[in-house]
C-alpha cells in the first residue's frame, strides 16, 4: 500500500507532474524545493531546503521518515547543462541525499538516470545490452551516480530503480528546447528556425513520463530501465507537425541552425522492461501530446498566444 513519499525536482517540467499523480494514488507526498513559494498542489507538503545543505537535508530527511524516494533535481539548463561543473556539485548532493534517506528508514528509490549515459553509436539503447560511455559530463556523472547507487544498495538492502529518461516535450519545458522554440515562434508569428532536421530521436509526453517514473517506484523494479516510446521520429517530421497545427510549416526553416558535428544520427530507446515487465503502456500520442503542448504555451504566451 502506497505511504510516505519524498520527491525532489518537484518544480521542475517532471516533478510537477509526478505529484498530483501520486496524491491520486494514495500517497503521502512531501516535496522538497529551494524555492520559498513554490506552487500550490492539492495534497501535497512543502519543504523548503537547499539539496547543497547536507544538514539541512538530513534533518527534513529525519524529520519525515519516509518509505520511498523520487529524485528528480539536478542542472538541466539546453546548451549548458553538458558541460557544466554543476553536475559534479549534483552527483555529491545525490549521494548524500540516497545516504540521508536510507539512514532515515527508507527503503526504496528510484532516481531518474538519462539516455546521455549510453553510447550513442549504438543508436537503439538496451537498458540491459547497450553500453554506458557518456559524452558529456552531465551523462558521466550520472553514469556514475547508477554505479554508486546500485552498489550501495546491494550492500545495505536498499530497493533501487534507475529510470533513464530519453527525449519528452510538454507543459512547463525549457522554453529554449526544440519543440517549445518551434511553438512560441510560431504563437508569435516569428521564423522558427531549426537543424536539418534529419536526427531521429525518441520523444515522450510530459504527463507519460511521470505515469511511467510513479509507476516505477511504485513496483519492485530494480535497476536501469528506459522511459521512452520506443518509436523513432525524425526532428523534421516532429516540428512540421507541431507547425501543421498553428498553420505555420511555411515559417519553419530547417538548416537554419547548423547542427553539431558530433550530433547523433539516431537515438532510440528499447522500451522492452517498460512494457514487458511493467505492463506500461503511453496514455498520450503524439497529436494529442502536441495539442496539448500548444494549447499551454498559447494560454503562457498570453495576449502574444491569442493574437494568431
């Protein structure tokens, strides 16, 4: 039976979506945010802490008691996060958070991992067969935070899931990442301007990848598991039909922005333990994510939104 859960990263596109699927649930949910107003959710208990406090955080950790663990924070910021020094400040953080949890009686945790871990030559990612061998330094540290983490947890008994989250787009996404850029230009009537466009990626909605992390936590599930569709899409095909719903493909110009020299060809999540072991399955295709995806940024974009 669902209890108590602690969730970081709670105001991030994700979190905010996990949380009022875990109150559906039953839960007892508890979030943990730096930020002194954050949103009001049904359900829901605020708790103000600094993840970079370890006292802090031991003390919120030791306060709650709590059984289970959905970490979500880290530094996702496009074009920086990579390579950024931030991410060896977020790996220490994270093991200590996993240490302040178990001490505290937890017993389960699932902490979202990501595709930037595998080696993309491979293209199609097996969580059980694909090689890790990051490019970044955002995929190695948290690389190594799974190797720390599933060792740490064979040696104190603790009940550990690595969700791998690949590529999603929906409500509250970093306005600077390709599908909402695509939007807000065209909401405004600007040119959107785009790669080539050939890159076939795995895109998610928002609203699944949360129903697949809770869903996750919420099971026995050990270990690396890919939260993906599992389809393959070119990046052209996702912005023209993203643009074919604001009568926009006219204002999208591809090869506009050069793309990188290194920038994979295809990048593919297996979604087998998903599907297979979970019996998950996406509620939202891709028309129904992308209307939904417009119609938040259109109310967003206030009076810029309605004037197209």
């Amino acid at each position: 039976m669902p209890s108590r859960v602690v969730v970081t990263g709670a105001t991030g596109c994700i979190g905010r979506h996990c949380l009022p699927l875990l109150v559906q649930r039953g839960w007892d949910v508890h979030a943990i945010s730096s930020n002194a107003d954050p949103p009001v959710v049904s359900g829901v208990t605020w708790h103000e802490a600094d993840l970079f406090d370890v006292h802090r955080v031991a003390a919120v950790m030791s306060q709650l008691r709590a059984s289970h663990l959905l970490h979500l924070a880290w530094y996702v910021v496009p074009g920086k996060s990579g390579s950024s020094l931030e991410n060896i400040r977020w790996l220490q953080a994270s093991l200590d958070l996993m240490q302040q949890f178990r001490e505290a009686g937890g017993h389960r945790l699932a902490v979202a991992g990501s595709s930037f871990e595998y080696d993309w030559r491979y293209g199609y990612c097996s969580d059980s067969l694909t090689p890790t061998n990051p490019e970044t330094l955002y995929g190695a540290a948290k690389n190594a935070l799974r190797a720390m983490l599933e060792r740490y947890a064979a040696q104190t008994g603790l009940s550990q899931a690595w969700p791998r989250i690949f590529f999603l787009y929906g409500p509250h996404e970093h306005p600077d990442r390709l599908v909402p850029a695509i939007v807000r230009a065209l909401l405004r009537g600007e040119i959107a301007r785009c790669s080539h466009g050939n890159q076939i990626r795995d895109y998610l909605y928002v609203e699944d990848v949360a129903d697949a992390l809770v869903t996750i936590l919420e099971s026995d599930l050990q270990g690396a598991i890919n939260i993906g569709s599992g389809r393959p899409i070119t990046l052209r095909e996702l912005a023209t039909r993203a643009a074919d719903r604001l009568k926009g493909s006219d204002r999208v110009h591809f090869g506009a922005i050069p793309s990188r020299s290194n920038d994979a060809p295809l990048v593919v999540a297996d979604v087998g333990r998903l599907t297979s072991e979970l019996g998950w399955k996406p509620t939202f295709d891709l028309d129904r994510g992308l209307d939904s995806t417009i119609d938040w940024w259109r109310q967003h974009l206030g009076k810029e939104g309605r004037s197209t």
